[in-house]
C-alpha cells in the first residue's frame, strides 16, 4: 500500500467511520487493511492507495469521492442551533445521513450522558458515538422517560427527548433536525388536529403514530377556593400562559378573551406548574399529570390525542420500526394507563 501526505480537508474516513459508531479496528477489520493504516489516514498523514481507498469506501458503504472528494464538506458535522456558550457539552445523532450535534439541554428524559464537550472551536468527544443509535425527538410529554427506557431495553435505542411545543416541534422536523414530533392539537371533537398541522408543515409524506388520549385543564392551587373552570373564568385570577402555536395555549384562549392574555409565559407544563406552585400565578393551563404531581388542583377541560409524528420515507428506517415496536410493547401501554389523565386508546394505532 503506496501513501503520501494529503491535505486535511479531502479526507472524510473518521467522520464516515463515526456515524456507524465503529472502532478503528472494526473499520480496519471490514476494510482488509491494518488498524494502524487506518489511523495514519484518520489523521492525515498518510494517503490510501487506490486498492485501500477502494476497500474503505466498500466497508463505509459510500464512493471514494465521498472519502477523499475534494471540496464537498456535505458530511462534515452540522450544530442543529448555535451554542450558547464556550465550553458546550452536546449530543450528537445521525438524521438523514447527516451528524447532527444539539447542545445539551434540560431534556424530558432527564439527564442523559453527553457525547462530548466543544471547547474553542474544537469538538472534544468523551464516549463511543452512538449517532445512529439515538433518536432525536421533541415534544412536551412529561411522561416521555417511560418511552425511552421501554426503547432502550427493547431495542438498545437512546431516545433524547427536547422539551418543545407541537407547532415547534413540527418545525424541527420539517428542517431536517430531528427524527419525531410530538403533537397534541387533535380532540374527540377535533381528530383531525394532529393531522391538519403536520399537512400544514410537511405537505402529505408523514405518518401518525397514536401514543394515547391525556387530559389538559386548569391547574390551580391547593389552597385556591375556586372549584370550577366556569369559576375560575369568572374570577380575577392571575395566569400564566403558554407559548403562541402550542396547545395549552389554544385551550387557554378558548376560556379567556385575548385582553386578559397574560404577560407571564411558561415554556412546558412543569413550567406552569411551578409558577402557580410557587405563588407567582393563580392559574394556567397544563396537563393532570403534571398538576398532581406538582400537588395542585386540577379542573379538567378537553381531552386531547398525542401522537408521534414522523416523515414517511423513513418509516422503514431500523430506529423508526424500533420507536414503533416500543410504543406497541404491552408494558408501556400498562405503564401509561397508570398515568392521571392518560389513557392508551388505540396506542401503537398508526395513521
């Protein structure tokens, strides 16, 4: 095998071996060639002959244009938003055949490992790459930790869950930055919710995975003597409010008129829990299980039907039919019947 020095930014080796998640050993194994080689060319030292460029490029399942193509930097790693700060741990996830990196936030599967810490301009990976083993998805369910542990010991799958509303999770998903859209903008009287908004963002190329049916209403506190929704629109209370496009928000705005819209926002359900728990709101809209929890009253309003929302040409897709194969499990179906508020009629139903 013949190797000369080549210029850094026509070799694409590493970053295709990383988003399999392999070794260089695994690599040098597949490829035929020695671990070492492998390194040297990782590195830039040294250039493959045209036999071990050929062998890397059968194992990476891409050309040798791909490898060492000069000038394209279309695999190179993309942030899905900028960091805020320096250093910044982060996630990484393969989506669409593209290493997507997500500085780590407070995410509803709580705390989860990090891949990684960017440090002055330079990516500092801390474990073995699991980008094709993790599933990006966003929404506001809180009960999103019982999916990622039935995907994990189902499926070895790490499931990051960011905390977003339906519109903007819809919105992630149509830019290519995550895998799954958590919508809950459907009712018994509305269905066809979910469905209408996903059009609206994706066209018709989606598909609808059923998760359950939850209860969302007024949270108010313990010691509040209000004791109907009918009361507590009548009444001079304080809210909090949900972002615009999210669905807490559509039901507030269907019990008060739009000048007593309050100021104060929350961005989750935990969120408006807290502000009332803490006395700085009487009042706010969230979901049961988030309110008892938090030890608040609860006066139910709508039902609304949550499903996972996720383009259609990659259904087929091994962590699609892994997410839809955990959401089918008998003991998640058991778990969220548990839940106040949640009911898992037609769960695993796909639309």
């Amino acid at each position: 095998m013949m190797m000369s020095h080549v210029e850094q930014t026509q070799n694409r080796v590493k970053l295709r071996r990383l988003q399999k998640s392999w070794t260089q050993t695994e690599l040098a194994t597949r490829a035929g060639i020695s671990r070492a080689a492998v390194s040297a060319i990782e590195v830039n030292r040294l250039c493959p002959s045209v036999a071990a460029a050929l062998s890397l490029s059968r194992a990476l399942g891409c050309s040798v244009e791909d490898l060492f193509g000069v000038g394209s930097e279309d695999c190179a790693p993309a942030w899905a938003w900028s960091c805020s700060h320096d250093p910044c741990r982060y996630w990484q996830a393969l989506v669409r055949d593209r290493m997507v990196l997500y500085p780590v936030e407070p995410a509803l599967t709580g705390m989860t490992q990090h891949d990684g810490v960017f440090r002055k301009g330079i990516l500092h990976p801390r474990v073995r790459p699991l980008a094709h083993k993790t599933i990006i998805m966003a929404c506001c369910d809180p009960a999103s930790r019982l999916l990622a542990d039935q995907l994990m010991r189902l499926c070895g799958l790490r499931l990051i869950v960011l905390s977003r509303s339906s519109l903007q999770a819809l919105t992630l998903l149509k830019q290519g930055l995550i895998h799954v859209a958590g919508l809950h903008l459907a009712t018994p009287d509305t269905p066809e919710g979910n469905r209408v908004a996903a059009r609206g963002e994706l066209g018709e190329q989606f598909r609808l995975l059923r998760v359950a049916r939850w209860q969302e209403g007024v949270a108010l506190s313990p010691r509040s003597p209000v004791r109907s929704v009918e009361n507590a629109i009548k009444s001079r209370l304080h809210w909090v409010a949900r972002e615009p496009g999210s669905a807490a928000r559509q039901c507030l705005e269907e019990l008060i008129p739009q000048s007593r819209m309050p100021r104060r926002i929350a961005f989750d359900h935990h969120g408006v829990a807290e502000a009332i728990r803490c006395g700085w709101a009487d009042a706010g809209v969230c979901l049961r299980l988030v309110a008892e929890e938090a030890g608040l009253q609860f006066l139910p309003v709508r039902q609304e039907i949550f499903e996972l929302c996720f383009p259609a040409d990659i259904e087929s897709e091994p962590r699609m039919l892994a997410l839809k194969e955990a959401v089918r499990a008998p003991e998640y179906r058991r778990q969220l019947a548990d839940l106040p508020g949640y009911e898992p009629r037609d769960c695993g139903k796909m639309h």
